[in-house]
C-alpha cells in the first residue's frame, strides 16, 4: 500500500516537473525541442518523474479525483522508460502543450485543498 501522508509531497513534484519544461519551453515548437538533445531528453525526464509522482499517489486519492486521467499518465512513463526507442517528439510535444497544462491546474487546485 502507497502512504496516503506523502500524497501532498508527490504533486508537489508533478507541479515543479511541469514548471521545469514550461520554463524552459517558451516558444513550444518541434524544432525548438529537437534543438538541443540535452533539453529534449530533460522534458522526456520530466514526464516521466512526472508520471512516477503519480504512479506512488496513493489509490485513494487517485480514486478521489477521477477528473484526473491518473492511468493515461502512468502507461506514458511506462513508455518512456521501457519502450524508449518508440518515443516519437511530436508526442512529447504534444504532451507539452495539450496535457501539462491542465494538469496543472487541476494539481493545484488538488494541492489547495489539502490546505
């Protein structure tokens, strides 16, 4: 069983993975994310730490937020880490611009209620 008191600690570390690509990603383009091998492969880092925070979030609290597509982001870290070699950038991107930002505002707004 995941420990329900480190819940808080892990979307903690959703909301600082996502503000490490949306700070270093201003113009959100493909080239702008191939040019550079190292920040390619820090965004993909990054999704995955994100997907890791939410595959250690407890099952309640992912039962208790079903708005939240907690097994979509999961099975991405799974395939960034275990099936590397098929990651295509425009899903990367894709990620980037149309997903990380919802999930921001929902992990805050999650983050505020524990206050």
């Amino acid at each position: 069983m995941r420990e329900p008191v480190r819940d808080k600690e892990r979307l903690i570390h959703i909301l600082e993975a996502i503000d490490r690509i949306q700070n270093r990603m201003p113009a959100l383009d493909l080239d702008n994310l191939l040019q550079d091998a190292l920040v390619y492969y820090g965004v993909v880092k990054s999704i995955e730490i994100i997907g890791e925070a939410v595959y250690k979030l407890s099952t309640s609290f992912k039962d208790a937020h079903p708005q939240t597509v907690w097994e979509n982001i999961e099975g991405m870290r799974h395939v960034l880490v275990h099936d590397y070699y098929q990651i295509l950038p425009d899903r990367v991107l894709d990620v980037v611009i149309n997903d990380l930002p919802p999930l921001r505002g929902q992990i805050e707004q999650y983050l505020s209620e524990m206050e």
